[in-house]
C-alpha cells in the first residue's frame, strides 16, 4: 500500500499563523496570561492540511535556534532578521506539546534548520517507491526537494489556499527544473536569507541563463557568449555566487537516525489533543469539524 508522508514545516505554519492573528492585538491569552494566538493559527493550518492531503504518516519538523552551519559559512545569513515577538516566543515550545498530543513525532537538530531535517528524511526513502511526501510550507527553497516522489505544498494567503508543485507541473510554474532552484538562487541570492548572490542578476534573468545553458557550470564554461556587462558581474561576484549556491542548497545528509514511520503513523486520539488543549485554556476553539 502507498504510504504518503505529510512533512510539515512547524516554524514556517507558526510564524504564519502569528502574524495573520497579532495585527488586530488579539493573543487570545490565558488565564496565565501566555499568548495563544500563533498555536490557534497553526493548528488551523495543521488540520485542514491534513484533511486536504489524507496522509497516512505526519512529521512536524523544526528550526532549533537562530544560528546553523550556514551561519558558520557566512555570519550575515539571516542576520537582517528582527528577534522574534515576545508574544510568539512561549509558544515555541508550547507548539511542539499540542503537536506531540497527536503522537506524531517533533524532529528537530541543532545547528540545522527543518528544511534539512525535511530533506533528509525524504533522502532516506528515496528508494522505496511504496513512499510519497507532501511537503507543507511557505519556504520556496524547498521546491529543489521536488521529484517523482516529492511534492511542495506551498501556503498562500488564507487557510487552504495552497500551490502545489509536482514533477508534472514544476517546468510549467517555474520555467526551471527542480534540480536548477539552487543554481538559481546562487545566481539570484535570497533577501529573506540575506545572501545576496551576484549582484544585478534577478529571477528573470537567472530563469533565462538557465533555460539557455542548463547550469551555473555550463554558464561559467560558455561566459564569452554573455554580454560584457554580463560577464562582468559573473566575474566580480565569483566568490559570492558559489557561497550562495552553498547557502541554498538543502542539506539531504543531515545526522538524524534513519526514521521508523511507524512511530508517525496518522491515527490520533482526539481526546488526548483535547486534553492538552483544556490545560493551555483552548477548549473553547473548536477544531475538529
């Protein structure tokens, strides 16, 4: 039988679910005056996920802290990014109890982000064709893990409003080829991620250089066909450009132990999430339709 994996992004749905509930000043506190709202939110995001995609198995991966190997590689990586809300930061941990309720594993690593763990974790399925993985996020980086396998379930604005990328689709909705995004964004750099890439060479741009030339190796090769100016930023920005390429590849050989599904299997208890709920003060938001 066809096992399908459910690969959730934890930081990228609480963050989410955060921001689009803190702009009215709604935290929804409790009685101990810890602030709920991102968990609500995230929950919300959670349930129709997996209602939409029918899993049979759930991971909720997640980011362990500010700093990672990337970091390491290039301190300004993600260095343009405030601290997180006092309001959101109880909920950190808070998240991954209500998450733990459904008896689904939380996997995180430090000095990694859940982008790796998640591209790990598929890496190690990849030859049992028995597995297929939705992976759900708002990270487009995570549309390189895209193959016969894996498909990228990226969240718009609203609950349920997703994109997904597929190997059937991915060329149509992104000009490129999954394997192409790192060399794109080592071309293009990331301003979420703050690495800037070769400076004066935006999506359009790379998507062009690829579709021409397959590859940064092959646009390097053929570098007298650019134009001068072309050639130019190419060869001031060398060193930065393969930094970048560096910093956007997701790390598929992370050490985590190779992952026994069965302990992710979907087959919660609803009264078990129901109680960790009563003791964060939530039982009056109804979640399960």
């Amino acid at each position: 039988m066809k096992k399908h994996v459910l690969l959730v992004d934890g930081m990228a749905l609480l963050f989410r679910g955060y921001f689009a509930t803190a702009f009215t000043g709604n935290f929804m506190r409790n009685s101990a005056g810890t602030p709920l709202n991102g968990i609500n939110q995230f929950l919300r995001y959670f349930l129709h996920a997996t209602n939409t995609f029918e899993p049979t198995h759930v991971i909720c991966c997640w980011d362990m802290g500010s700093t990672t190997y990337r970091t390491e590689m290039f301190p300004n990586y993600k260095a343009n990014r405030e601290a997180p809300p006092e309001e959101l930061q109880p909920q950190f941990e808070l998240v991954k109890d209500v998450v733990a309720s459904f008896d689904i594993p939380n996997i995180g690593l430090a000095n990694y982000e859940a982008d790796d763990c998640i591209g790990t974790i598929t890496n190690q399925f990849q030859q049992d064709p028995s597995y297929k993985f939705t992976i759900l996020t708002g990270d487009l980086d995570m549309l390189q893990l895209v193959n016969d396998q894996v498909q990228v379930a990226i969240m718009r604005k609203g609950i349920g409003n997703y994109e997904v990328f597929s190997p059937n689709n991915f060329y149509e909705l992104k000009g490129i080829h999954p394997y192409q995004i790192v060399d794109l964004k080592g071309m293009m750099g990331d301003a979420a991620d703050n690495y800037p890439g070769v400076k004066g060479i935006g999506e359009k741009t790379g998507i062009k250089l690829l579709q021409k030339y397959d590859s940064i190796e092959n646009i390097l090769e053929n570098i007298t066909e650019l134009t001068p100016a072309m050639q130019k930023r190419f060869t001031t920005d060398m060193d930065m450009l393969h930094l970048s390429r560096k910093l956007a590849k997701i790390n598929c050989q992370a050490p985590i132990e190779s992952y026994d599904l069965q302990k992710a299997a979907w087959q919660y208890d609803e009264q078990k999430v129901n109680t960790q709920l009563n003791e964060l003060e939530m039982r009056d938001v109804h979640y399960f339709m």
